[in-house]
C-alpha cells in the first residue's frame, strides 16, 4: 500500500507558493507536501452504467473587462470535461500499448441550476476586484476581502476563474486537506474553455487545465507523484507506469520511456500540450470514485443539478419501450416528468455507446435507430436531472 501525500498543485502553473525554475516561460508546479492516510483504490462497486453528475458553480472574479469571460466560453469547458471524463473525446492520441487502459469514469459535470438556498442559479457568478493577479492570492475565495466566496463545498465543486499572472494556468485543492472555503480549482480565464480568450492560447487551447486541475481535486497526482520528478515515488495507481517525464510543453510523436517502462504520455495527469491528452485508465477511475464515495460524497447527494420545483421520484426516473421487441423503432414513455431536458443513449451488450439524442419532455418520445440492420439485445438510458435509468430493448 502506497502513502498518498498532499499537493497545492497547478496544472503547468505554480499558484502562489514558491518559485520553480521555469521552461520556456511556464513554471513547473509548485507543490507542498503532507503525509495523508493511504488510500485503496476502490473496487468494482459502482453498478456499470450508473452515471454521476457534478455540479458546478463558476465564480469570475475579474479586474479588467477581458477576464469577465462569456457564459459561451464556460459552458464550452462543461462539454470539454463531459467529454474527456466519459472517454468521449479524441482517443486516437493514446498510443497502441495503453488503448486497453482508456477508462470511462462515468461522471458528467452540469452548471448549477440551483443555488444553495434552492433558487434558479445559471451555476456562474461575477465579480470585479481592484485586486491585481487575484488569482494567485487568498483574497480571491473571500468576498470581503475583494473576491467571491465559495458555496457550500460539499455539495458544489467551486471554480474560480481569476488572473493567475503571465505564466500560471490553475491550481486545485485535495480533498480534505486545507479550508473549506477554499476548496476548489482556481483557473485562470484565458485557459479555461476553447473559445473566447483561450481560442488563441495554444497548446493550452483545448480545455485541459481544467480537466487536469479536477483530476486533483478527485484526488489523482501527477503519474511521477510527488515533486521531485524522479523514479523513487509514484502516484499510488497500478496502471500508470512509473515515470521520470512530465512532458511539459510536450506532445510526443513516439512512445518514449523511463523509469524502467513506457511513458503514458497521454494521460491526463501529464503536463503534455491539450492536443495529445486522451486518457483517464481504470485505476485512475477507482481512485476518483474511492474519494466521490468518501471525502467527497456530499456531491452525490446535491441537488445543483435539479432544477428547483423539479422533485424526481426516490427511486430516480422509471419509463417504459413499447413494442419491445421491435424493429428498431420504439417509443420512450417516462412513467413521471423527469425534467424539460432528456438524454436518450442506446448501449450494446459491450457497454459501447451506439447512439445518442437529447429530446425535449414529450409523454411518448419517438426513437429510430440509424441503422436498420441492427439485431440483439441492447440497453436504452435515459437521463435527467442528475438521474437516470436503463431498460432493456430488443431488436428483431
């Protein structure tokens, strides 16, 4: 069993801490050390399709009117991190020797409908400050003192989105460890997203920083562990190589090795450019459900994702197929009005996702599946509101 230590970590950024000497104009990250319990990595517990939703608060705390990015350029992460924390992103980057260790960790990330005191909430606030680089500073999770207080940290997963200076990116909190009014990612504006200020910010262009910073906050390190980078510690998971490589500023045309093994240079853990990011593994997957179903279990039981005089049933939502068999077109009934908006995924017995729509609430929903040659047993999911369920269909 391997000892977990603590970092303040940034993502190719030094928070506020203490300097690193830098590469290129990007500082390596500073980090702090702290013995922490050790941890076992979860086991298969969770059922195969379940699916949990985050909610997500984005605070902007801005000084000059460039930082006060647009709802267009936040929302343009949500579907990043919905993406590449489902494995819905571009997998071709991951290398041949570890596409058997790509994982789906099974999560979704939702701006906040509903605020901590039940009202409608657009999960964004704002706030301009007088505070020059606030983002490197404690002023910035405190909304006397210039900057914008967290909501409950239990049941929000809080993002600053704050100047961090000419060259930092973001850093995260670990869970149970520090404040709680200063839990969460700090990310500054012209990383966070693809579009708006970070369009133009390659390699950091792709949404990444963020991915990466809330790897922290669900309690993943860097695949070397802790700072130094040497081949003495690890980051605690069994699927990740060791390593002395951070590949900062790096995107590797080839595999390349260290520590005695091949380098998952792709993983999102590394420091390599946005481009060449493809890949949570199953390890990884366990660590993060092990600290969603521990430190960080208040974020199950929220209802940011709710939209407020929407109760779901206990039991989440029930809906019937009819006909079921059929030909490969089927109706969707939902059994009670689970929400404005529905996703509607259809699975193979492989857990492969072969088709996917989202419908507005209509009492029968209509569904044709592309393909007209399809047979067999498959599994229809519908989605809403921080809820889903699954039935069967059969295609004849």
């Amino acid at each position: 069993m391997k000892t977990l230590f603590y970092i303040v970590c940034c993502f190719l950024g030094l928070g506020s801490l203490q300097a690193q000497p830098a590469i290129d104009g990007y500082p390596r990250c500073g980090a702090t050390f702290a013995e922490a319990e050790p941890l076992e990595e979860i086991k298969q517990v969770v059922p195969t399709r379940s699916i949990f939703r985050i909610p997500v608060v984005v605070h902007v705390v801005y000084r000059e009117e460039t930082g006060n990015i647009s709802f267009e350029q936040i929302q343009s992460q949500i579907d990043v991190l919905n993406q590449d924390f489902r494995a819905l992103n571009d997998l071709s980057v991951v290398p041949g020797p570890f596409e058997d260790r790509i994982a789906d960790l099974q999560m979704e990330f939702c701006l906040a409908v509903r605020a901590p005191d039940g009202s409608i909430t657009s999960g964004v606030t704002r706030r301009e400050t007088a505070i020059d680089n606030i983002g490197l500073k404690t002023e910035l999770y405190y909304s006397e003192m210039g900057g914008r207080n967290a909501w409950d940290p239990d049941a929000y997963l809080n993002i600053w989105i704050a100047d961090m200076g000419e060259n930092q990116t973001g850093r995260s909190s670990f869970p149970g460890q520090g404040l709680r009014e200063e839990d969460g990612v700090v990310i500054d504006p012209r990383y966070f997203g693809t579009i708006g200020l970070a369009e133009d910010q390659a390699p950091y262009n792709l949404g990444r920083t963020a991915t990466h910073e809330i790897g922290h906050y669900f309690n993943l390190l860097h695949p070397w562990g802790p700072d130094p980078v040497s081949c003495q510690r690890d980051d605690g998971v069994t699927d990740t190589p060791e390593t002395g490589q951070t590949f900062l500023m790096e995107c590797p045309d080839s595999i390349l090795s260290s520590c005695g093994s091949e380098d998952m240079h792709a993983n999102f853990m590394y420091y390599t450019n946005d481009a060449c990011m493809g890949q949570f593994t199953p390890g990884q997957r366990n660590r993060v459900w092990a600290t969603l179903f521990g430190a960080r279990k208040g974020l199950l039981a929220s209802k940011g994702c709710i939209m407020p005089g929407i109760e779901p049933a206990e039991s989440g939502i029930t809906f019937t197929l009819h006909p079921n068999p059929s030909d490969g077109l089927f109706y969707i009934k939902p059994n009670a009005y689970p929400g404005s908006l529905l996703k509607i995924e259809v699975f193979d017995t492989a857990g492969r996702k072969i088709w996917e729509q989202s419908s507005s609430y209509e009492e029968s929903i209509q569904i044709e599946l592309p393909e007209k040659g399809m047979r067999g047993l498959f599994f229809v999911r519908l989605s809403a509101n921080g809820f889903s369920s699954t039935e069967k269909l059969v295609v004849e």
